[in-house]
C-alpha cells in the first residue's frame, strides 16, 4: 500500500515539475553567455555532415570547443535535427533534465529518512525554488548536473538493500563528467566522503559499485583521450589548465567575488523557504548520526566551503547544493507538521513583510510595467502569503500546504511572463540587430563592432561572429572591406560616409563598402 501512495506521489511530482519547467520555455530570447554559446555549439553539430566527427570534436564559430564536454550540447542537436532550431528546442533537453530532479529528490529523501513525509516536503521545497526552477529552464549545464547527482545519491542509497544498483554510482559520475567535466571530482568526493561518515564500508566491497565506476566512467575518459590526442597539449591548457584548475586560484574573466558571495546568493533568491533553513540544519546536527542528517552536512559543508575559497566566482556555482537545502527544509517542515515547533511570532512577521511586498509589485507592475500575468503573480504572492501569515498566527500546521501551492502558482504565472530572464533587460535586445544582420550578411562572417563586449547571443541569432574592435582595428577592418557594426559615436570618429549604411537596429549601425 505504502509503494502505491509514493508511486503516486512520483507520478503526481513529475507532472508538476514538467508543467513548470516547460511552460512558456520559448517565450524569450536565449541569454549571454552561457546559453548563447551552448547553442552555437549545438548548432554547429547539427549543422555538420555525419563523417565529420562534429559530435565527438565540437566547434564554435569553427574553432575547436574545449570549455565543456559535448553531452547536452548533443542533447540539444538532438532536438534541432528534430524540430528545428529555436528557444524552445535549445531550452528542451535540460528543462526536462532538471524536472526529473523533483521525483528524483524525493526518492532520495524516501530512503534517506526512511519516511515519506519528509522526502514529499523537500521534493516541493525544490520544486519551488526559484534559482533551480530559473536555471533548470535555461540552456545551461547545471540544472542537468544537480539530476545526475541525484542519480549518484539514489544508487548509493538504494545499494545499501540491493547490490547491482551500486552500478548507477559510476554511470551517474560518468553523466556528470560528460556534462561538466572536473566537477565530477568536487560530487563524487562528496559522494565518497558521505559513505565513509555514514559508514556504509560494505558498498566499497561491492563489485557491481566497481563495475560501473568502470564502464560508467569509460566513455568520459575515452572523450579526454580522444581530444588529447586530436588536438594535443592546447586541449590540456585550455580545458583542464585555463576553465578548470585556474578557477581554484584566480578570476577567470573577471568573474572574482568574497568568500561570502554564495551565502549572498542563496540569501537573494532563497525565501521563503530560508525562514526554515537554520532549524533545518539544526536538525540535520542533532540527527547528525542518521542518514539524512549526514547526507545533509556532508554536502553543503563539503560543497559551499569549496565554491567559497575558488577565486572564481559565477551565480550558477552554487546550483548544487540547493538539494542538500531542500532536504534541511523538508525535514523541518516535516517536523513542524508533526510536532508544531515553531516560532509563530516571527514568521507571521515575516510572511507579512511578503504580503506586503506583493502588494507593493501589483503596484508597480499595475502603473510601470502593464504586463497581466506579472499583476496577478503580485496578488497570488500577497493573497497566499496573507493567508499563511495568518495560520502561522493560528499555530495552524496548514499554512505549510498553502505556502506551497501559493509558491508554486507564483513561478507558473513567473514562469508564463516575458520576465523570467531579466538579465535580458541589462542590455539591448539582440534579435533586431541579429535580423540586420542575417539581411545582408552571409552566414559564417565575421562582423567587427564598437560594442566592447561579446554577446554569444548575438553571434548565435545573426549567424555570424561579431567580434568587439577599437577605432584603429575597426579602420583598419573598414579599409579591408569587412562588415562593421558601429554605434553613432564610432561611426562619427571614423568619418565613414553615411550612404553606406546598409540599415540600423537599436542603435547600431551595419555598414559595408
């Protein structure tokens, strides 16, 4: 009876987190960086003749890829060959990747607590937060990484009882190293580390745990000798050297932070369910014995201490440790149903303040920005967490149900907005200026620009590369007919004759001799 009601409870997960990862996916343009150059890299493979070898030797702009391995790059040529070549294909294969996470936590959660209750809150906790429901829909690695982990935990936990899943361990590890190459070391010492204080010693005397460390993780170390070998030590100094060991100790990029930066992050988007976060670890300590609460300070300690002393900072590094929150959180509000213990006081304060804060958006976005769904998302956040506000003050245990159901109808109607992406607001849009471009230039050109920056979105719409110059390299570009791209300033300190322009789009202007 009881593995009729958790398959329910699967089944029931899945849909839910299909529908809110899915919903609206193509409703907005691919981001900078990351998305962008994923879907060149993707295109670029689809693009390409099978004896090419694309697939195993991927490209960007026609020179040699070696930032990440090819998984959910092929992924993602999958469903170009399939349906085409747009947002939502480009989006696809990882937004379903992460909504397998939901179900996916909540087996975790069923075999680390040994309890359904639990392992059902941590599952909605992840299924509601806001980094791992944004990221998970971008065409980016990490919200594919965090099921593959899930995949990791799944089988260590589940080999305890039943041996032949320990082959699961290595082939997860190796998804995960086929995703994002090194970090494998980072989640797999986690892994390690989590069965040597939880004292599971049997399963390193498990041959099927040894078998798929093997034929699991072949076909990643078959891909890194298959680049050294084409392509030599370059490989090794890019992908290992450059955008792998030498974001331990410097700023790649430019992108440096303080060792509190993380804890930043998670502080930004991690409400409501943060309210709940500092009982849940002191839980986790005091059940420190169990295997939940071991599984819980293992990996946020292990993880957020690592990610906090790298030199290189970037939002997304922290994605996967919203898991090891999840199940924290999941374990308080389990023990708050329970047992009732919490602080009314507090939190109907602070549910207040968000009530309030939701009024203050359907203002806003009522009188500044007119969008409907973004007005009645606004009303949902501040009529719910009324609500809530007001059990909490009852000492009623069903605040925690409505909290829920108020967080998840929020992300959909987010979700559902031309808003979700809003660093797409930071600068200009790409599409019109990517149309000026594909009128008149021909796919594979290079384009110089006075835009100081790189956009990968732009290269990937435009079809073109378009590479930032100063004035001397842009002179020098024009006199060798090359394609410019120029804001009026530049094209002013150039004194380049106006009649030939060949058209103008958000301010720049494409000209040509």
């Amino acid at each position: 009876m009881r593995l009729v009601k958790d398959r329910e409870w699967i089944l029931s997960l899945l849909g839910l987190s299909l529908l809110l990862w899915l919903i609206c996916l193509g409703n907005s343009p691919l981001r900078d960086w990351d998305e962008g150059t994923i879907a060149q890299v993707a295109r670029d493979i689809w693009r390409s003749p099978l004896g090419s070898m694309r697939w195993l030797y991927p490209t960007l702009a026609g020179e040699p890829y070696h930032n990440k391995p090819p998984l959910i790059h092929l992924l993602i040529a999958g469903t170009y060959s399939l349906a085409g070549v747009n947002e939502l294909t480009t989006r696809l294969p990882s937004a379903i990747l992460t909504a397998l996470g939901v179900p996916l936590l909540f087996l975790v959660g069923r075999l680390s607590f040994n309890s359904s209750l639990p392992a059902l809150f941590a599952a909605l906790v992840y299924l509601t937060m806001l980094p791992v429901v944004r990221h998970g829909r971008l065409a980016m690695l990490d919200g594919s990484l965090m099921t593959f982990f899930l995949v990791v935990l799944w089988c260590l936990l589940k080999a305890r009882h039943h041996q032949p899943y320990a082959l699961g361990v290595g082939f997860g590890l190796g998804l995960i190293a086929l995703t994002k190459g090194m970090i494998v070391l980072l989640l797999g010492g986690i892994a390690g580390l989590f069965v040597l204080v939880n004292r599971q010693l049997n399963l390193l005397r498990n041959p099927y745990l040894w078998v798929g460390m093997c034929l699991g993780n072949a076909p990643a170390i078959a891909w890194y000798v298959a680049q050294w070998l084409h392509y030599g030590d370059s490989f090794l100094q890019i992908n290992l050297q450059s955008q792998t060991f030498n974001r331990l100790i410097e700023p790649v990029e430019g992108n440096s932070g303080a060792p509190w930066y993380y804890l930043i992050e998670i502080l930004k988007y991690g409400f409501p369910w943060l309210l709940f976060l500092p009982g849940g670890l002191y839980l986790a300590w005091k059940k420190r014995q169990t295997t939940w609460g071991c599984l819980v300070l293992v990996g946020t300690i292990i993880y957020l201490v690592t990610i906090s002393v790298m030199k290189t900072k970037l939002p997304w590094y922290v994605m996967p440790i919203y898991p090891f929150l999840a199940l924290a959180i999941g374990a308080k509000l389990a023990d708050i149903w329970q047992h009732g213990y919490f602080q009314p006081r507090i939190l109907t304060g602070f549910f207040i303040v968000f009530a309030i804060a939701g009024l203050g958006g359907g203002v806003y976005f009522a009188t500044s920005d007119p969008q409907p769904v973004l007005i009645a998302m606004s009303m949902v956040l501040a009529v719910s967490m009324g609500i809530v506000a007001w059990l909490v003050n009852k000492r009623d245990r069903r605040f925690i149900p409505v909290l829920f159901s108020g967080m998840y109808v929020v992300l959909i109607l987010l979700m559902s907005s031309q808003s979700w992406i809003w660093e797409l607001n930071e600068n200009f849009p790409v599409k019109p200026v990517a149309e000026l471009i594909r009128a008149h230039v021909s796919p594979g050109t290079k384009v110089y620009s006075s835009i100081a920056y790189s956009r990968p979105s732009l290269d990937f719409y435009g079809d073109c590369q378009v590479i930032p110059a100063d004035i001397t390299a842009l002179e020098t570009m024009w006199l060798n007919k090359s394609y410019l791209l120029l804001d009026s300033t530049s094209l002013q300190q150039l004194n380049l004759p106006i009649n030939q322009s060949l058209g103008e789009a958000e301010g720049l202007i494409l000209i040509h001799q």
